[in-house]
C-alpha cells in the first residue's frame, strides 16, 4: 500500500520584525511609561480554547524566545468563554478551535461591534480515538454516525458491544463541530457523556473502553489510542473510502472533520496581541512545529509525496 507523506514549505514574503516599525533603541519608552507596549514589548493575556491549548502553549517558548521583552500569558477556557470575554471587552484577543457561530455574528451585527481579521494559524481534526486494545471497529461511516446520533437508527456505529462517546463538554469547540458534521446544528438524540475537559476525554475512553470526541493534535503521538478513519459521502455524492487520519488526508479533503485554529483580537487591535498573532500565523519556524504537530499549517505551500 502506497504511504503518504506531507512536505511543508513555508515561504516568507517579509521578515516578521520587519512588520512593524520601532523606535530606536535609545529613544525607546522604558518599562512602565506611556508608550512602551507595542507589537514586540509589554505584556498580555490571551484566553485560549482549552481544546488547542496544549498546542498552542507547545510553541509560544519559540515566540518567548525571539521576543524576550514580551510577556504573553495563555489561559485555558472553554470557547464559549472565550467568546463571551471577548464580546464583553474583558479579552484582547482569543485563540479558538473554531469558526464564530451563528449567534455570536449574530450578537456582534446586533451591537454593531467590528473586529479585525481573523487569523487562521493551522488546521486539526476532530476525531473519534478510542483504545487500540478495544474491539471497537477502526473504521466507520459518517452517514451512520449521523442516522445514529440523529435517532435515524439504533444501530451503534462504534460496534456491537455500544461504547460510550465521551466529550469535553456543551461550551467546547469540539462539541461545536460534533453538532456541525453529526446532528446538523441538533441536540444528539443519542446520549453522550460530559466529563468537563478535553484532558479527561481520553483519560475515560482509555479506563472504559470507550470512544473520545478530541483532536488529532491531541491523540496522534498517544500509542495506546487508534483514530477511527472515516468513510464519507463528498458534496458531489461521491464516497470517499476510510484513510488514515493525517495531515495529507485532511489537506486532500479525504477527511471530513477538519477543525481551524484562529486567533480574533479585541476591536482596538491591542499592539502586542496582534503581534503575537503575526508571529503565530506566519512564522516559518511556528507554521513548521504545527506540521511536525500532525496538523495542517495555515501559511505554507503543501508537497504531497508518494513513497
């Protein structure tokens, strides 16, 4: 069987530090004073979705590295959270493992509150992990999840012995896309189990033997955990067999639950979090450690190569 290997290039069109401009050294404000917070020096807190946030926090000593005079706190939150501080211009900025829905647009064109961009920083995956021991099947079809989890069938997808579905809770990111691909934006007619926090979802699918709703990032370097690969039916009707879960099948679109990692800043564009946010979406050397993560950096050019 032919292996598929992803290349990543990441090209830079300017330098980072280049982006923004600086005084000079001897005119510079000292700490403390008006003025000394810009894109590189000052401090600030980003509330991260707690789904992402071993990721994130997994690269920012290579941003601490280049930018010693920066002090950037993560605090782990559900998304929702993070969503709420933003709206309510309690957070300068925010890391999500998801697109804004529909009723935070909605409360945002409500308020006529404009943000910058979004910064896209890299892809994962959701997945449905599960014990390698477990007679859980390896494969499954996406349309059966969804007949399942729909009340359409009764036929558990995840085998005949009826695994638990563990997930981090209703305000978190992974659940948000769980109601996106499975049930269409419907509460599941089928029960899932709430344990609080992506950490615990594996931990429980480990100890009982069942099936955890996390990310790639999360399980791909855990040996004792199998992704179950997914069959699925693409938007022209074709079927796409079951792959490996892999960054060159998410990137090929032969993986259906692609997740997006962004960052959103406050309305005033906070000087430091929007070079923190640079930094992340566009650094060669931080877009490189989210590929060897196992997930799709956002700012590359993709070599896929047969072996």
């Amino acid at each position: 069987m032919k292996r598929v290997k992803i290349s990543v290039s990441v090209w830079f069109l300017v330098s980072i530090t280049s982006l923004f401009i600086l005084v000079s050294c001897d005119e510079a404000p000292k700490k403390g004073e008006p003025g000394y917070e810009n894109e590189l020096r000052g401090s600030v807190e980003i509330l991260c979705d707690e789904a992402v946030y071993p990721l994130i926090a997994s690269v920012k000593p290579t941003y601490d590295s280049a930018f010693p005079d920066a002090t950037v706190t993560l605090r782990a939150v559900t998304a929702r959270q993070a969503i709420e501080q933003l709206l309510t211009g309690n957070a300068q900025g925010v890391i999500l493992g998801r697109q804004l829905l529909p009723r935070e647009d909605s409360l945002i064109k409500a308020y006529q509150l404009k943000f910058p961009d979004m910064y896209a920083f890299a892809f994962d995956a959701v997945v449905f992990a599960a014990p390698k021991s477990s007679a859980i099947p390896d494969t499954v079809n996406l349309r059966h999840v969804q007949q399942y989890f729909r009340g359409e069938s009764i036929a558990n997808p995840f085998g005949s012995s009826n695994p638990a579905l563990y997930f981090p809770g209703v305000q978190s990111s992974v659940y948000s896309h769980f109601l996106q691909y499975v049930t269409a934006g419907n509460a599941p007619k089928k029960p899932l189990l709430n344990v609080g926090n992506s950490d615990s979802v594996l931990l429980m699918a480990k100890k009982n033997n069942a099936v955890g709703l996390s990310l790639l990032s999360r399980t791909l370097q855990d040996s004792t955990l199998k992704n179950i690969r997914i069959g699925f039916y693409d938007s022209t009707g074709n079927y796409v067999a079951p792959r490996v879960v892999h960054q060159a099948n998410i990137v090929r679109d032969y993986y259906p639950l692609e997740m997006p990692i962004i960052g959103i800043l406050q309305q005033n564009r906070p000087k430091l979090a929007y070079g923190f946010f640079t930094y992340l979406s566009k650094e060669a050397k931080i877009q490189r450690q989210f590929n060897a993560a196992g997930i799709v950096p956002s700012f590359a050019t993709i070599h896929l190569i047969q072996d």
